[in-house]
C-alpha cells in the first residue's frame, strides 16, 4: 500500500480531521491487540544475543541497510552472526535458510539483499526461526548462530530480544502520531519507545536538522544519526557526462529515492512511485523502458526494487546502491559492546 498524505499532518485541512476521526475507533483496536499480545505471549529465549532492528511505524524507514551493515560487520568480527525476517512477500513459510536459488517470489526483496552480507533465515514464525538458527545449520556452522539480527520485529514477542534498535525517519518522526488505519503507527509512541534501547535516527543528508519536538520525545534514549549514502557513482551518457535519470521504486517512500538523486547531481526527467514491495511485471518494464527513451534518460531504481524485476529486463534497469552511514559509529559501537562480549565467550 502507499501511504496516505494525511499520516504525516497533525494539523490543518491536510491533516484530515473527519477521516482520522472516523479511523480513530480502528487504531484505537489495533493499538489495543498489540499491547495484548506483547503482554500475554512468553517468548523463546534462544540462549544468545538477540538484536531487533525495528519500527513504530508501517512502510519502510531503512531498517534492512542497518540490518546489512550489522551483519556484516558482526561477521567480521568473527562472531556467527545470522539475520532473521520474515520474508514480506515471499511463498516460503519457513523456517529455511536463504540460498542462490532462492527469489524475491520465494523469500522477499529484503532477505536477498542480506544474504549478500551472510547467513540469513527466513520463517513466518520468529521463535521457529530463531530455533533454526541456533541449530544445526547447513552451510556454516555445526554449532549454530552467537547472534541473531532480526529485520523488523520490534511489536513481534515470539523471541526474547537482548538490544531493540528503534528506527525513526528524522523528516517525518511518528507522523500524525495515530495509529493504524487513523496514522502510520503500529502502536502508541509511548509504548514503542518504552520496549527501546537505542533509537537509530535516520536523515535525509548529514546536515539536516532534527526538530526539537522530535528529539524531546525520544529523550532518555540514547539517539544515533545516521543517513544513507551511495557507494557508486550515478549513470553516464556515452559522452561521459551524467546522463538524464527516469527513476522508478516501490519502497516505503520513493519520493526519499528521488530526492536522494536529485541532491547528488542527477538530472530527474520522472520519478514514478509503486506501492511498498510491488513485484514488477512484464507490461510494466516494457512502459517503463519506452517511457525512458521518449526523454532519451537512463532507466534507474534502487536495489531492493531490481530483485523484483523481471530477469529479461533487468539489464536495461542502472542500480543505485546506498549504505547505511552512521555519524557517531563509536557510540554504536559502545551500545553493540555487550552483545559483542557476549558472542564470544
């Protein structure tokens, strides 16, 4: 689904009082399910570190490049670290270990980027997964994971968290602060901020200025920036110059994509926006390619989008990869300390 307007208004005709007051009832309901089963379900206990990279709110805030470079860097590290989803959009119900073979059909957009990092399991059932990957588990260890990284998770009780890492989109913060269907919420921020560790704030670019409304409500806690930055150049035309950009992405918010190329120099002809984790088709690809050579531009997207595509059409489609950046890594550092400590012995 694409996120209506309204969630991101508190006040005003574009807030749209009559709709959120007649949701109102429904996320006063939803709210009211999730506290419940956070408070009535024991989770499983996997007997190692577990760390949730989650949200508060529903569509995408950058959860699975924070999820990446923890993987990766924990692995490095020599710790056996393994990722754990859910694998939103996928057939496989799981618990199973994510392969070569494996398509976003499969397992989900978001699974096949961690797997280029390292192990990464996909299960409906988060305790099922977990017990998989503490586990006998093919391919790496006889022994098991030293450390769990759940991407998504925070409102999910089935496995007992060790650090929950809340994400929060710095531009936006909790939105209209309503909870689904009335805002964007999966629960009240009070209760969401109440199970975290650790917020990762996530800005448009390293010089942005947070509100001060926005960080009053995450205090006590301690609080990262952080941004996503490319890691590759943008596409150029046969005469070496930047070439004109056709842009397409159906993540949380694609107008972030778009903007993100505009501020580094891209000449944006069109940015065409799809609901969150759209599977691509054949009939789409083909409107975009001619799209593209109406204004003689260069078709590009993100690379959670590029797994979606087709295979036959993927090699008209430029990629633009980001990571995850984080302007205090030794603060991050000091809070992964214990987990780290606690993977080795």
């Amino acid at each position: 689904m694409r996120a209506p307007d309204f969630w991101n208004h508190k006040q005003g005709r574009q807030a749209a009082p009559f709709i959120r007051t007649v949701l109102g009832p429904l996320g006063w309901i939803y709210g009211q399910v999730t506290a419940r089963r956070i408070a009535t379900t024991t989770p499983y206990d996997p007997g190692i570190p577990v760390i949730c990279v989650g949200n508060a709110s529903v569509g995408g805030v950058g959860k699975t490049p924070i999820t990446a470079y923890l993987l990766e860097s924990l692995t490095r590290m020599g710790i056996k670290a393994v990722g754990l989803s859910r694998g939103y959009g996928g057939r496989e119900k799981g618990p199973i270990l994510v392969n070569r073979k494996h398509t976003f059909k499969d397992i989900g957009d978001e699974p096949m980027l961690l797997a280029r990092k390292g192990p990464v399991w996909i299960s409906a059932g988060r305790d099922d997964g977990a017990r998989a990957a503490v586990g006998a588990l093919t391919g790496f260890s006889k022994t098991g994971a030293e450390v769990i990284i759940m991407d998504d998770g925070h409102q999910n009780p089935l496995v007992k968290k060790t650090l929950s890492l809340l994400v929060v989109d710095a531009e936006i913060g909790f939105g209209n602060e309503r909870v689904f269907p009335a805002g964007p919420l999966r629960e009240p921020v009070a209760a969401a901020l109440a199970r975290t560790d650790a917020v990762i704030l996530m800005k448009p670019t390293p010089d942005y200025q947070v509100s001060d409304y926005l960080l009053a409500q995450l205090k006590p806690l301690p609080v990262i920036a952080a941004h996503l930055a490319p890691y590759a150049q943008l596409p150029q035309d046969k005469n070496g110059q930047k070439a004109k950009l056709y842009a397409f992405a159906g993540i949380g918010r694609p107008n972030k994509f778009f903007d993100a190329l505009i501020r580094a120099g891209a000449e944006l002809v069109e940015g065409q926006p799809y609901p969150n984790h759209y599977a691509y088709k054949d009939t789409d690809m083909k409107n975009l390619i001619d799209l593209a050579r109406e204004d003689e531009a260069t078709l590009i997207t993100t690379e959670k989008d590029y797994v979606r595509i087709p295979k036959g059409f993927q090699k008209h489609v430029a990629v633009w990869p980001v990571s995850v950046q984080f302007e205090d890594e030794l603060n991050l550092r000091r809070i992964l300390h214990p987990i780290v400590t606690a993977a080795k012995k």
